[in-house]
C-alpha cells in the first residue's frame, strides 16, 4: 500500500479561512436582503374648504397595491409598503378624484395630503 500524501499545514490553514468566509458570506446575504424595512405613507384628504373628507377610497398602485377609506378625521396610513414609486388615487363620488406619485423608501414615513374638488354637474 503507498502511503497517504500529507498536506502543507498552511493550505489547511488557508483552505480553513476560505470556507469560513465563504459560509460567513451565505449566511449574511440572507439576513441583509430581509433587512429591508417596509416604508409607511400616511395622509389626510380634505375638501376645498379645508373640511375633513370621510370614506374616502384611496388606492396605492406601484410594487405593491392596496385600498383603504379615510377614518373620521380624513386620515389614511398604509403601515407597509415595500420601497418604490407609487400612484396614489383619492376617490369619493361627488368629487373629483385626485392623483399624486410619491416615493416610498425603506424604514422612513412619506406624508400627503389631497384637497378633492367638487366636481361640476351639468
């Protein structure tokens, strides 16, 4: 039988180092990728003489969709939503609608407000 050939104790030493960082880079992509937190948006819709507006529908549409009504005081907040541009649309029947685009970013609040106009009947 030959005999087993021995390996230089600084290739198991760097072979060592390589594989410690090579499991050090896998195991923090991961974390740095869910790291990213959700940015907030938050607003009131008022009507042309500065009255609150109730039940108003507003909608974001960009990476992400969501709808909710404005509470009793005018105001809406979406908790959570991924970084990026967004269109937001305010909605109530008897008004025109308004749109605005906004950038969310992550972990920071972006505050709007709309002024909804009556709209004209003929």
């Amino acid at each position: 039988m030959g005999s087993i050939p021995r390996i230089s104790p600084r290739i198991v030493k760097f072979l060592d180092v390589a594989i410690a960082l090579f499991l050090f880079a896998a195991i923090c992509a991961p974390l740095s990728a869910r790291a990213q937190t959700p940015g907030k948006m938050s607003g009131s819709v008022y009507d042309q003489t500065g009255g609150v507006l109730t039940g108003v529908r507003v909608r974001v549409r960009g990476p992400t969709e969501q709808e909710m009504q404005t509470a009793a005081d005018g105001s809406f907040v979406f908790p959570a939503l991924p970084e990026g541009d967004y269109e937001v649309i305010a909605e109530l029947t008897g008004f025109e609608s308004a749109h605005r685009t906004v950038r969310v970013r992550s972990a920071e609040r972006t505050t709007i407000s709309f002024t909804m106009q009556l709209a004209i009947v003929e």
